[in-house]
C-alpha cells in the first residue's frame, strides 16, 4: 500500500503476509473470541456450576462454529461495539452475546466472560498471537539453518584462509566456518522451542476472588489448567497479579534477539566473503546494481537483512525491558506496548527473506581462496613452532617470529627453514609436505557434525 506509514504495511508487505493472521487486530480479536468460547465451553462442562448448563452436541458445534466462521467482517461489528462501549474486551463480549440471541444458547449469554477481568482474555489471546508468530518465524528460520547447512556440507573441504583481527591466520575450511553460524542458529531455535508460553484465567487479582465468590465447591485451579493447557495449548501460570506478568515474553523476545544478533553477524560475515570475492552472486536478469555504475552486483540482501535485523531487535530490546516491569497489581503501560509485537517480528521476518534471497545467489570462487591461500605461508609459523616445542628446540616462538613477521613468505624460504632443523625425520616430512592450503586442521571432519 503505497500511502502506508509503515514500510511493513507498505513496500514489505508482501513479505508479512503469513504475519497478518497472527498479530492484526483482527486476528487479536479472533483470539479474544475463540478464548471467550473455549471458557464458556468449560464452565457448561462443569458439573459444580448446574446454573451453566452442558450443552448439546450440536450446540457446541454452533459455539465452536462461531470461532470457526471468524471473518474479518466480523472483526468489524466487534469494532462498531467498542466505538460505543469504548471498552474492547466488553465490545467482545457483548458480540457474542448478540450471537446467542434468538438461539438456544440464549440462557447462557450472562455465563460468558464469567468471573473474568479482561486480562485474563487478554494474555490468553496474546499468548496464541505469540505461538502462531514463532510458528511463523520457526518456518523461515528452519530455511535459513538448511540453507546454511547445505553450503557447509558443499564447501567443507574448500580451504580457506582465516582471518583473527583482520590479519592472516590458520587456514580453516569455507564450510567449517558456515556450520559455525547454523550450528549458533541452531541453538537460538532450541531455545526459542523451550520457552513455556504462559497464561492465567484467575481473575482482577490472580486469587480466584469471584470465582469462589459464586461457586466455592468448584476445583478453579484444574478448571482453568483444562481451558489453558488442553483447550488452548499454552502452560497455566497461577503466580499472577491481575496480569500474567510477561516474563516469558522476555525470554522469548531475548531468544528471538539472540537469533536476530547471530544473523547479523553471518550477513556481515557473508558481505564481507563478497567484498573479498570469495563469492559471487548470481545475476537475475533485469535487475540493476548501480544507477551510475552498470557493472555492480551489490550484497544488498545481506544488507537490508542486517538493516532489519537491527530494527527487529530494537523493538524486542523494547518488549523485554519493559513488559516484565508492572505498578503494583497493574498498570496499563503493558496494552499499547504489546499491540507492537508483531512490528518486531514482521522486521524479523522481512530479514529472513532477504538472506534466504542472498543465500540462494552466491556462488563460489575457488580460485581466490586458493589465490590467497598461496600468498600466506606464513601462516605455518604455527605448525612448525609447535613441532619444534615437540622436539625440545629452545625459543621456537621467538625464532619463527623473527623469521615471519614483517617479513614476505613463500613456500621456499619455509621449506629452506624447516630444512635446517634438527626434527625427527616423520615430523620434518610432515611439514615439508604442508601448504596453507592442507593445514586445516578437523575443520572438514566438524561440518560433518552438524545436525
């Protein structure tokens, strides 16, 4: 949409779109609906609360069907409520209401929102904007740690010369150091995997007061749990104020953060590959680099999934600092903040698209690897000093540093020194067979330890 403020609304927007179902406020408002069902639902089911009758077989098919047809038209007559209640959570209420009038069900209309303050709908129905976003994001990340996987296990014997501090350092392999940032990504999704999405229905203060107050005789705790656990899939948290106090959505945000900060390490990485022309990109026809310069084919997904991996992280940093953080029994800072949840994770998934864009484009230049790999002998000071401590020679650090530093290697003048010391005869062989290029230690026997 070209007048969106919003570049998530607006140019990206089709990158989001799996996001719409999760975090709009049609899909807040579905959540609320399906919540408000699922606990009338349970309080019918009840056989301490004979008021609340069991419902037939067909009715709850005509409770559940009321979730089931959720439009956003009707997202909009929940929206025509609130503009006169002024009061989103009642607006619901009073929907469904208007659903059961005319209907059998009609006797059970004052049973829904039952004892319930509206948070307790709330963090129910942000719980699962929250599942379903991770669900979401988890099928790109899952894209990303294959992608990264896949050019690991291509290139884990491709030498590569390593850099520490920006200088030349042991050779490693292009595919050991690829596995490194999917085995990183990797964790980050366990993590995000065990966080425990929590929700509460205990009511204005966490204690249950109404509840009791109607029907002392009723096992509140396990009636919720069901609502909560089975009926909702989330994990019951009964150490509550009025509000669920959003600690899990610090962990979750922090997890999400870590992945975000991790990606950005592998875009900065993977541009700098490319500045080096250890890779190319492939072209795609019609596309442009530079408006001035026609040869360039810029790294611009990497960086715009850098960019928007930052932005991300911007609003979870937001999310995970203050949420947790609630005056006494309440305050409503929480409720506009938490209406932003879905910014972070729309600019979480517009990065995810651009680096798999850039991961699909590159494509491997052997022969600068292999360039620059010859130019660096003097990355084998490390092997031979290490042999020549082996064999007992005095100084060897200081005598290979002498000899390398400041100074222009080559194959020659290494072999000249490895000549002139007293080794024994299968250790001298051995690094007299060695090039930059073979001195990689496990690092191709690694990758093969990649999930």
């Amino acid at each position: 949409m070209i007048t969106a403020i919003s570049p998530i609304d607006g140019r990206y927007a089709s990158k989001v779109t799996a996001l719409t179902e999760c975090f709009s406020e049609y899909a807040l408002l579905r959540n609320r609906v399906r919540v408000e069902i699922a606990w009338l639902l349970a309080l019918c089911a009840e056989p301490g609360i004979p008021e609340c009758r069991p419902v037939s077989e067909a009715e709850e098919e005509a409770l559940r069907a009321i979730v089931a047809r959720f439009t956003p038209a009707e997202g909009e007559k929940i929206k025509a409520i609130e503009a006169v209640t002024n009061h989103d959570v009642k607006a619901v209420e009073y929907y469904l209401k208007e659903e059961l009038d005319g209907t059998s069900l009609e006797d059970l209309s004052e049973f829904i929102h039952f004892a319930c303050t509206s948070e307790d709908i709330n963090n129910l129905s942000h719980a699962l904007m929250l599942k379903d976003g991770l669900a979401a994001l988890a099928t790109q990340q899952r894209q990303i740690i294959a992608g990264i996987s896949a050019l690991a296990r291509q290139f884990r014997d491709v030498p590569m010369l390593a850099r520490t501090h920006g200088q030349t350092a042991s050779p490693t392999t292009l595919g050991k150091e690829l596995a490194v940032f999917a085995a990183r990504l990797q964790r980050q999704s366990n993590s995000l995997a065990a966080v425990d999405i929590l929700g509460k229905l205990n009511g204005a203060v966490g204690n249950f007061n109404a509840h009791l107050s109607a029907y002392p005789q009723v096992d509140w705790v396990a009636l919720t749990r069901g609502v909560i656990e089975t009926d909702l899939g989330l994990k019951q948290n009964l150490f509550t104020t009025q509000i669920e106090p959003h600690d899990y959505m610090a962990e979750m945000f922090d997890a999400l953060s870590r992945w975000n900060t991790i990606l950005t390490d592998f875009n900065r990485d993977v541009w700098t590959y490319i500045s080096m022309a250890y890779f190319g990109q492939k072209t795609v026809k019609g596309e442009i680099g530079s408006s001035t310069m026609p040869h360039k084919v810029n790294p611009i997904d990497f960086e715009n999934s850098e960019g928007n991996c930052g932005l991300a992280n911007a609003i979870f940093g937001h999310l995970s600092a203050k949420l947790p953080v609630s005056r006494l029994q309440r305050d409503l800072t929480d409720s506009t903040v938490l209406r932003n949840m879905g910014v972070g994770f729309g600019y979480s998934m517009i990065a995810y698209s651009s680096a798999l864009k850039g991961i699909g484009k590159l494509k491997l230049n052997e022969a600068k690897l292999a360039a620059d790999l010859d130019q660096a002998w003097e990355v084998l000071a490390e092997p031979i000093q290490t042999v020549m401590r082996k064999a007992g020679i005095e100084k060897p650090y200081e005598k290979l540093k002498e000899l390398t530093r400041g100074n222009v290697m080559d194959k020659n003048t290494i072999r000249a020194f490895i000549q002139g010391l007293d080794l024994d005869r299968a250790d001298k062989e051995r690094l007299l067979e060695m090039t930059p290029a073979s001195y990689t230690g496990m690092a191709a026997e690694i990758v093969d330890l990649l999930d």
